[in-house]
C-alpha cells in the first residue's frame, strides 16, 4: 500500500447526502476481484449518459476536476452495502482522501486498509471546503497528515483528528498483510522453536 504523508491536489466538490456504495461503484462492476480498473465505473450512472458518453455536467468529467485527487462530499458518505469495490474504485480513478462531515462505519475502515484518507469535519469547515473546491482549476488542498492540517488555496488551516494507530498506518503504508509482515522475524521464530519442541508435527 502507497504511503500517504502529505498530498496536494485539486479538491472536487460533490455537495450530496448520502452517496451509497452503488452510487460510488455500481453492482455491474463487482464482476471482479481486481482492484485495478475499477476508475471507469467511478459514479459510473452520474459519469455517463445512457448512450455511453460522457455527462458533462458530473463535476469529474469538468476539465478543471479531471484530475482531481481529493473528494469533498456530503454528509454520509459511503453508506449502503459493504463492498470494497467502493474504495478500489476511488484509488484507481486517483482520489487519495475524501472529506465530509461523516461515514458509514463500513466504508471509512476499508478506506484506511487501502491507502485512502477519509477526513471527518464539521458542517462549518465543510462548507468552507466546499467553497474552495468550487473553484475550478484553483481548487487545490494540501492534506497534510502529519500535522493534521488541511490548507486551502487562500492560505486558510483546518485541522482534523484522526486514530493515532490508523495514521501510523497510513504514514507507513501499512495494511493488514503489512501490519503482519511487521512481526516477520517474531512469527519466524516462533515457528522455529514450535518446530523444535514438536520435530513429530
């Protein structure tokens, strides 16, 4: 998993309650078990019209907001079924941290387990978010996760809380199976000396 320490990036504003993990990732995409790939599907029934083309009124089809690699979205974010499509999806379109002002349980801890940073803040600073990634082509946050600290394009600092061990994890690029590897050397020695006491087995 990419390590994430500080990113900067344009913001892209998605001021809706409520986006559900079909919103996020429609179910004719969960064919796969791949997490690459998944970036077209990415709010694919908003992304595209019924003839496959692009619906250039969705804020990520926008010139300035192509690119984008941070989320600002509304109040409950990723609610709905549990897939972790919903997280892949994001990753492989390039959004790296989403900031609203809450999510679904579910969906905020798959985010940590696959490199993306999902900042909760209040309705006042998310509103002052929104405003900033409404900017177009200006509309660049920095993320900063060693501080805590979100920077606007005016110069303005939020600061937002975050687990101690789930940043360590972030920092560290660390997921569940890098979190395992930590102990490496201890699991090794543990099995060389079970091996040892019990040579029979």
């Amino acid at each position: 998993m990419d390590k994430f320490v500080k990113l900067t990036g344009v913001a892209a504003p998605l001021p809706v309650v409520n986006i559900d993990t079909d919103m996020i990732i429609p179910k004719d995409y969960l064919k796969t078990i791949k997490r690459t790939g998944l970036g077209t599907g990415l709010f694919a029934e908003a992304r595209y019209n019924e003839d496959g083309s692009l619906n250039q009124d969705f804020v990520l089809n926008k010139p300035a907001y192509q690119n984008a690699s941070i989320l600002v979205a509304g109040d409950n974010f990723g609610c709905g079924s549990s897939r972790e499509h919903a997280p892949w999806a994001l990753l492989d379109f390039g959004i790296r941290c989403v900031i609203s002002t809450s999510f679904a349980d579910i969906f905020y801890n798959n985010c940590f387990k696959n490199g993306i940073l999902p900042i909760v803040v209040s309705p006042e600073n998310l509103e002052k978010l929104m405003d900033d990634a409404s900017r177009g082509s200006n509309a660049v946050l920095t993320v900063d996760l060693e501080a805590q600290e979100i920077s606007g394009p005016d110069g303005g600092k939020i600061s937002f809380e975050i687990d101690a061990f789930r940043r360590h994890c972030l920092l560290n690029g660390l997921d569940d199976i890098g979190l395992t590897l930590e102990k490496a050397a201890s699991i090794d020695a543990y099995e060389n000396a079970a091996a040892a006491a019990r040579p029979w087995a």
